[in-house]
C-alpha cells in the first residue's frame, strides 16, 4: 500500500491532526509497528505506548496530548482500522484461476464456472466442485465428494468420499474431512474393525481450521450447521450433529454421536463426552470435560463439568481448603479441652 | 443399492411384517432416514421414533405397534443391520488398482503384487511395499520405509525413512510416523538438538487416526503393538512402546519412553508422563493426568490421576466442600459459645 | 555400521574390558539391543539389565562384574553414546540435491545455493528459499513466503503467503504456518469473519514438530522467537509472541496476542489464555490451565493454574477431604453432645 494520511481521513470520514501529506505504507499495531505504518488506539490502557511507537500516523477516539505522530480522528478507531485494512492492506492472497495441467481429474467430476483447481490437486471420480471455489495445491477430493460455491480449500486437505460441503466454505490445510470413525467390536480382547460407511456433511457458511480432523458416520452423516466456525486441532467424531453458528475452539474433542444445538461455545481444549446434548446457546468454557448433557444457555466449567457459579465456589474453597483443615485440627483441640473441662465441672457438681 | 425388503428379510433370516415388494434404497438411522430407507431399532429408548421416522423400513426385535412402517422382524437389530450395511449399504471407496504414471518411485523400491500406488504419491530410495496394499494420494514413504502386506494409507500421510508398518495397517489422513523425538540437550539455556536416528515399527493389524503424530525414538525404536488402536490428533512421542490390542482415544498424549502393557485403554485427552509403565489392561479415564505407573488391571482417573474410586470420593467431596466450610464456620460459633459458657459456669462454681 | 570394539574405544577414549576385536553392527538401549549392538550404562537403576541384555558390548563407567559382555569404560558413558551414535550410528537421511522436474515454480521465485526441491514441491510466486535449504515432498510455500538458509521442511508442510522462515529452522511434516486466525464479529449471532492479513514470523534455530499449526496475525505478526523448540500438535493462535529459547511441548495450547517471555517452559497440554503475559523463565507444569499472566522465573501447576507450591498444598488437601468431612461429621455430634452436657449442668446449678 502507498496511501496518504488524508486519503485515508476521507476514506473513514476522520479529522487530520497534524501533516496529511504523510505517506503511509503500512497497517501494524503500535507496538509492532515500522515507520510508514498506521495504527490505532482503541482501548485507553494502550495509550502509553503512543509515546514509543515507530508508527507514522494513529486512528484514535480524540486529539491525543503531545508528540509529534498524525493523528486520525475517527468515531470508532477499531472498526475504522478493520475498514483500513480491507480497503489499503495487504490482501488474501488469490491463487491464479483456471485448472492447472498437473490436477489428476477422474471419471465424471464436474467443476462449476471459474473455478481455481491448482497444482498436484486429485479429483477421485464424481466429484463436484461448485462455481468459484478455489482448491489450493495437494487437496485430495475422494470419490462423489462435492464442495459447494465460493468454496476455498487450502492446501493438504483430504475430502474423503461422499462427503459433501455447501457454499462459502473454508477449510484451512491439514484438515481431514471423512476419515473413518473409531468404531470397534471387541471380543475376547481383540478389536475388530466396524465399517464407517456414512458420510460428512458440512453445511453452507462453514470454517474449519488447520489440521482439524471430523470422522464419517457408521451409515449416517456427521453434520457441521450452517455458519459454524471450528479452529484448529479440534476432534470430531464420528455421528456428531453440530447446530447452525456455533464456535468451537482450538484442540476442542466431541465424542460420538453428541449433538449440540445452535449458537454453542466450546472453549479451547474442552473435552465433550459421547452420545449427550448440549443445548442452544450453551457455553463450556475452556479445558472443561463435559459427562453429561448441558441444558440451553447455561455456562458450565471444570471437571466435570458444572454449573459455572457451582464450579467457581468450588474452586474458591479448593483454594482455602488448606486453612480449612487447620481450622478443622485447632477446632478438634479446643473440643478435646472443652470435653476434659467439662468433665471436671461434672465432677465437681456438688 | 436397491434390493426389497424380502430379499433383506431372506438375507437376515427375518419375518416381514406390511409389504414386502418395498424398495429399499438406503441404510440409516431413525432420526436420519428419508423415504426408501431402512432403519433398525435395538435400544427400547429410541421407540418413540418410530411413529415419527422417514424410513420406508425397520429392523425390530419384536413386532411393534401401530404405524403403516414395513418391519422386519429379526433376532438381533442391531448385528442384523450391521450385515445389512455390509452386503448393500455404501461400500468403502477403493482406487482403481495400479501404480500411477505420476508416482515417483525412487531406486531400489519393491512393490508387491496388485498395490496401488495413487497419483503423486512418493516413495523414496529402498522403500517397500507389500502385496494388496493401496497407497492413496500423496502419501511420502521415506528412504528404507517398509509397508507390509494388505495395508491402506490415506492420502497426505508422511512415513519416514526406515519405520516399517506390518499386515493389515490402516492409515488416516495426514499422520506422521517418524517424526524426530522433541530431544535437546540444553546448555545455558541453549537448546541443542540431539538427533533422533531410531525408528518407529508399527505392528500387524494397528489402526492409527487422522492427523497422528508417531516420533522416532532416539536411537531405539518407538514400537506399536499388535491390534493396537489409535484415534485421531495423538501424540505418541520417541521410544513409547505400547502393548498388543490397546485402544488409544483422540487426543491422548504419550510422553517419551512410556510403556503401555497389553490391553490397555487411554481415554480421550488423557496425558501420560514419560518414563512410567501403564500396566496390562488398565485403564485411564479421559482427560486423565497420569504422573506414575499404573498396576495391572487398574482404572484411574482425574489429574494427578488416582484410583477410581479414590478420584470419585474425592470428586464428591469436593461438591460437598463449600457447605463443609459452612458447618466449619457454625462449628467455631457453637465452641466459642460453649467456651464462654463453660468459663462462666466455671466461675460460678461454688 | 561396522566396527570393532577397539575401534569404539579409541574413538572414545575408553578401556575395553573383554575381546576387543568383536564385531559391532547397530545401537541400542540395553532392553532393545540385539546381537551386534553396542548399549551403554548411565543410569545404576539399569543394571540389572546388564545380565539380561543381548547387546555385545556396553559402555560403562565403571567395570561391572560377572558376564561375557565386551565393556568399554568410558567418563561418561551417555555422552560418549551420543558421540557414538553420530559418528557411527544411522545418519539422519538426506534428500538427494537438486530441483526435482516436478516442483511447480512460480513467478519471481528466487531459490539459493545447493538447495533441494523435491518431487511435488509447490513454490508459489515470490517465495524464496536459502542457500542449502531442504525442501521435501508435497511441502506448499505460499506467495512471497520465505525460507531462509540450511532450513529443512518435511513433506506436508503448508507455509501460506509472507510468511518468513529464519536460517536452520526445522518443520516436520504436516504443520501449517500462517493459517488464518481464528477472529470473527458476531453480530446477532452470526458470525461475520475477519480477515487475518497479518504474517508469521519464525526467527533462526527454531524446530517445529508434526502437524503444529501457527495462525497468521490478524495485520502484525504471529512471531516464534530465535532458538525455540515447538513439539507436536501445537496451537498457537494469532498475534502470538514467543521469546527466544523457549520449549512447548506437545498438544499445547495458546490463546491469542499472549506474549512468552525468553526461556519459558510449557508442559505437554498446558492451555494458556489469550492477551496475557508469561514471564521469562517461566515453567508452566503438564495440562496446566493458565489464565492470568505469570511472573518471571515462577512455576505454576493445575487448573486455573497457580503458584506450584500453592497447588501442591491444595492437591493434598483435597486428597485429605474425605477424611476432613469424616472428622467434621465427628465434631459436630461431639459438640452437640456437648452442648447437652452443659446443659445439663447449668441446670443442675445450684
């Protein structure tokens, strides 16, 4: 980017204290930022490192005292910089469109309109691919599989067969979409394979971070709802049926057949049993196992997992158990006393 | 497939109840059937989804009431349907046999009888694999790697030089076997690597996940037991040795030098300290924390984990322990009460 | 490997006791070795395996006594083992040089001297790679991303666009930089996605394990420190910093814009909150739940993490609760018995 600070003061309607001629090339914090950068003050607990930047010019509320850095004023300095960065910042890289001569294409795969099928990419036979959807190098799309429109798959990806997903889905690299549930029929000690024989279905809006791995049905569909957003290393197993706009967290596991409603919270490394249900709108905050079902809109915590205010005082008398237990030890020395002198008192009744 | 309920009843041995000439296209659960699908019914609890269920057809145990649903009536549901999906239901994708003209097959590489070697997969100087066995897409098998017979590794999956894989492995999506072991040897802070130049030997009839991460031992091997499970996204580190027939779900972490007897079963997210040995057929509870070695026969649970009745009168406790504090609190009021009484009672003793 | 003992000895500096002319063919642990193998004694706990073991020949640092075992008596014999081990033992496996005609290069690409492209390799427009650095199959660099000199990258690893790699970093398979990072604006429940155009940074000397992902900053950098060591199945979220010489074992987790100190140990699993702070020489124990920032040179254990000591008090006062409660029950009926006595007495007063 090459931009002045007044362009970008009439791009988010904002008032220039100080040189408007400054020249701005780049968008950074305050604290990582270079010379030629532009960044912002949001929250007034960052404002002390106004002094230090190496920034050029800040976005900020309203005129800040001294220094010599430009200032921008603007009404909402976060969502004007969001504004910034879309409009002069570096862009999502775009992979050149159009099929690459390397792409291995198999019997009776469709690709839709404007597509970007890049390098080393395998398309088993029958797959779809919808119109502009982007599929970065190494992606495998196994037999039947179909991705939507305005898909874009990263590199490394292993659509396995049959699964499908709908329109505007991410899916970042190293993520596994249809790999075998781990189902087995033990008998005398030995584990005997169950075939996975179902599908994935990841409906439209979806994203899915890197190496996040979310297993086929036995014979059903495991179902990601629409609008949901999964990070990174999160477990999915087989038969887990996710509500629409749900988040769910890095390093997350669901076990088998669970099944959350809409608009649930999974902080970062929860661990959700099999076969329960968590309901719309419930929270599990991070690190929490869950063993049974979560009723709608409550926030739970710990191992296992509790109601969050039941956890926290919990937690709260963990932390003073061991003064507890002191207290509990002069309590037992002052009831030994009490007893003797009491018994001394019995005795002594006339 | 498209087969009638009669032949389904002829294949299972089964009583039909309604109209046998019923098409039947498809296998699913209740909750997930469309018309042309059969379901079954083994577990009592899901009954009331029969009046509600899409599916054409069912599998019951006993004839159940009302509904025009055409029922099969056979002695297991549950193993019925199993037979049922085997014969008709989607059968496990297999690519089409052969090596690829685009698999790079580096010198001294020995292939078997009938493998498939897919598009873009590389098998490095001196690597090996047995009859039947299929490597998917983009698998790397590094210099000296030995696949055995009757294997099938899913595409993305990294084999590195000189780890070997038995009969009848099974590998998902985006796995490592070989990685080096997290070893460094630190001076002043420095961490030095210290090379990893051992090796991993996976076992016959091991099944490993998506997305798995398996080190090379240091200069040992880290060793995979006969019949051995893993699920997905665990991380097995350098000179682990499990058992035969263990069952190790997602997300487990192994540290180095671990030993796993036979039989043993670690729940999901479980943490396993390095050097410690988890005894035959014990069994660690998930998200377990375990920091010393487990006997024989044993279940553990909790962080540090402890017996499980241990862990779980703990647990209760724990619940218990805000009201405890109150009692605590109550108990210090009634002996500075009965002090003060005693005192005074003392006083008025004649 | 083929040597003599006398060979080994006079590499080492040791004495051997017993026939110097034995043939050794491989290394091993004592419980590992089979015939051929050289095995070494450290750790006096081993030496019991000393009568069992079926190596030829053992490094020792001192004699033992009795059995036909060759033993050379060296000063140190782990570190005369290491020393073995990388002058004889198995080297670390070299890609043979060159650019493979099957790497798909860019535009503007710039590749340095002596570098190995292998099959596959996908180098997109812009990316650079440094003299003698190793690129192995099926690894994704993205546009204008940059690998600096003697890097090895294993197969698998996607490296998106700008980011930049240091000299003599190591990525094993599977891992993913500069994945975007996990940020959305949720507006009546929807969840709007914000663009993630920010870069990873990876300085010199730092090793990356299998199947790790770093998220690129949302317009900074994401930044891992010179001398870092990172395990597998990694997260660490966007807008992270991490010092130099820090070590992350496996399956940890660490939340957004939180800032490592150098030095800073974290346990395998340990989960680490986002915006927060971990001093230098910080240690935070396996599964730790970290959710404030952590003083410099302090260890911290459990969940929310605290003061080690602090945990540990707790840990044994929870084990000691059930007792606790069972002694509180005890009291209370002592008192109440008690409380009747004097009663009692108080009535009998005169």
């Amino acid at each position: 980017m090459r931009v002045t600070v007044k362009q970008i003061a009439e791009l988010l309607g904002g008032q220039v204290i100080g040189d408007e001629t400054t020249a701005i090339t780049g968008v950074s914090s305050l604290t990582e930022a270079s010379p030629g950068d532009i960044s912002f003050l949001a929250n007034p607990k960052y404002a002390p490192y106004l002094a230090e930047t190496k920034a050029s010019a800040v976005l900020v509320a309203a005129a800040q005292p001294g220094g010599q850095l430009v200032q921008v004023v603007v009404a909402n300095p976060d969502q004007a910089f969001a504004r910034l960065v879309d409009t002069y910042g570096p862009q999502v890289a775009k992979m050149p469109p159009g099929v690459h001569p390397t792409a291995v294409i198999g019997e009776n795969v469709r690709l839709g309109r404007d597509v970007t099928i890049a390098p080393y990419v395998v398309l088993a036979d029958g797959a779809v691919v919808g119109d502009r959807s982007v599929i970065y190098p190494h992606v495998y799309l196994g037999a039947d599989s179909r991705v939507g429109n305005d898909c874009v798959i990263y590199p490394h990806v292993s659509i396995r067969e049959r699964c499908t997903l709908g329109d505007r889905v991410i899916i970042h690299s190293g993520t596994v979409i249809g790999s075998d549930g781990f189902g087995y029929a033990t008998v005398e000690g030995i584990h005997h394979k169950i075939q996975q024989v179902g599908q994935v279905v990841i409906e439209d809006d979806v994203e899915i971070g890197a190496c996040t791995t979310i297993d086929r049905a036995r014979f059903d569909k495991t179902r990601i709802g629409k609008g949901t957003k999964i990070d990174n290393l999160v477990q999915i197993a087989h038969n887990v049926q996710t509500g629409s706009h749900c988040l769910i967290v890095a390093q997350v596991g669901i076990a088998g057949s669970t099944k959350l409603g809409n608009h649930v919270t999974l902080g970062g490394q929860a661990a959700i049993n099999g076969h329960i249900v968590i309901g719309d709108q419930a929270i599990v905050t991070a690190m929490a196992g869950v063993s049974k079902s979560v009723p709608p809109k409550t926030v739970v915590r710990g191992y296992p997992a509790q109601e969050i205010k039941v956890a926290q005082a919990q937690e709260v008398a963990v932390r003073r158990l061991p003064k507890t237990q002191q207290t509990v030890r002069q309590l037992e020395a002052r009831i030994a006393d009490l007893e003797a002198r009491i018994t001394e008192l019995a005795k002594a009744k006339p």
